[in-house]
C-alpha cells in the first residue's frame, strides 16, 4: 500500500513538473521570438535611422537582446511557478549566487569598463590604437572584451579592464599628425646643408602639409655622427599612410645626402690601450699597443 502511495506522490509531482517545464518553455519562446526577430531589428533600423556609430550600436544591441533574453527567462518562471522550487532550495541558490558572484567578479569589471569604453567619444571602432607596446585597429567592443585587428593580420582580444587601466594612445583622435625621424650625419658635413635638405625633401612630398611647417634640430652629438631631428605633418593620418609617407621620405632624404656627399657614417668606438698574445710553442709573449 505504502508503495503505491510513493508511486502515486512521484507521478503527481512529475506531472506538474512537466506541465510546469512546458509551460516555461511556452513562455519563453512566446516572449524571447518576437523580441529576437521583431523588436530587435526595429530597434537597429531606429539607430541607423538616428545615425548612431557602430561604437555605441552594436554594444547597446547585444545588452538589448541579452535583455530581452531574461526578460522572457524571469516571466517563463514566474507563468511556470518555478518562483516556488527556488524558494525550496533557497540555500542551493544562494550558494550559487556567492560562486558565481565570485568567478563572474572580472566579468563585470570588463563589463562596466566596456560601458566607459563605449561612451568616450574618442574611442571608437575602426580607430588605430597604441597600448602598452601593442597596436592595431578596433574591429569590435563587446561585453568582455575589445578585438583589435593587428597590422600583423591578428587578431587581439583585449580585456576592457586592461584598456580603461592603462594609457591608450590614438594617433588618428585628431586631424593632423606630427611625425619625427632622426638621421645621424658625419661630423666633418655642413649641418645647415643637412637640415636644409631635410626640409626641402618634406616639402616637396605631396602628402607632408606646408604648415605647420617641416623643423630640424640638432638633437644630439653623438659618438660618430651628429644627430638631426625631422619633424613634419601629415593630414587625416592612417596607419598606411604614415607608414608610406615615412618610407618615402626617408628614401628621398637618403638619395639627397649621397647626391651631396652627406655622410651617414656607422656607429663605431675607438678602443685604446694594450694586448698580449701568447704563443703557444715557446710561451713568450708579443705585446700589442693601440691607440
């Protein structure tokens, strides 16, 4: 007799989980479908049609399906009277929530510096970036992570955390760049000749403005050549521009200085002082001096 009771409490209590599961997932197909093809895509045409960027679109669309997601998860339980099996075992859920709290602590530092990566005006996707000894260019922000496509062809997921916390360079955040370029000269060249044909050069290339206009300095006198400094700007710079322009002016400049007589002598150091060899046959020893 006691069996058949057990028998007949597990079937009562089987049914009405089934019958609360089928529930649930009616819900949630009811509430997170239309949301998922309906709402969403008319909340993305409302942001095009507003003109927004894709630095604050895309964010702001996966927090708005992740939204709609629970959304339909927290009314499923509630239609399904799930609410009542959670108060049941509130100690497991509690638990839970303490280690999810505690393994999720990263997740929500990247998500709240995802949230401050995203409203900063000078940050956006499709910019170049410089940060601690890594560069590229910003592909995507999402909840964790910000993906930089390298000029390498990687592909760098960075943690939002790691870009908040430390100092991001943009070279592009302005109109114009400023690029430098030092050429070492011998000391035995005329100095004015030098820096008058590195302005010249910078001048004459297409892509450096006239104003500001192309400087040399002297920057240092070093062990074997005297150090000249280039400065020059460019206009709405890119990473492949400046690369090129560079190239080119270097180029130039180098061209220049031979059909001059310029010299760009090697880094040497004079050594002064004695040596001694040893032969081997006899032991006695030579005595070299050099100065």
């Amino acid at each position: 007799m006691w069996l058949q009771t057990l028998a007949d409490v597990w079937t009562t209590r089987l049914s009405g989980f089934l019958e609360g599961a089928g529930l649930f997932v009616a819900t949630v197909t009811l509430i997170y479908l239309p949301g998922r093809f309906v709402v969403l895509p008319l909340a993305r045409r409302l942001l095009d049609a507003l003109g927004t960027n894709d630095t604050f679109e895309l964010p702001f669309l996966k927090v708005f399906h992740a939204a709609i997601a629970v959304f339909a998860l927290f009314n499923a339980a509630v239609a399904s009277d799930f609410t009542s099996f959670l108060k049941a075992t509130e100690a497991l859920v509690a638990g839970a929530t303490i280690a999810i709290g505690f393994a999720s602590k990263d997740v929500l530092g990247n998500f709240v510096s995802g949230i401050f990566i995203v409203v900063d005006p000078k940050f956006n996707i499709g910019d170049w970036i410089q940060w601690k000894g890594n560069e590229g260019i910003i592909e995507d922000i999402s909840f964790r992570v910000t993906r930089v496509h390298t000029f390498n062809n990687e592909l760098i997921s960075v943690p939002n955390s790691e870009l908040t916390a430390n100092a991001v360079t943009n070279p592009v955040a302005k109109e114009h760049l400023r690029l430098t370029y030092s050429f070492g000269v011998g000391y035995d060249c005329d100095i004015a000749e030098a820096k008058s044909i590195l302005v010249d050069e910078a001048t004459n290339h297409p892509d450096i403005l006239d104003r500001p206009r192309a400087s040399v300095f002297v920057q240092e006198l070093g062990p074997s050549a005297v150090s000249l400094e280039a400065r020059f700007w460019v206009h709405h710079p890119a990473r492949t521009d400046v690369t090129r322009i560079r190239s080119e002016y270097i180029q130039s400049v180098k061209e220049r200085f031979d059909a001059a007589g310029i010299e760009m002598p090697y880094p040497y150091q004079q050594l002064t002082g004695s040596l001694e060899v040893t032969h081997p046959d006899d032991g006695h020893a030579t005595h070299a001096h050099s100065e």
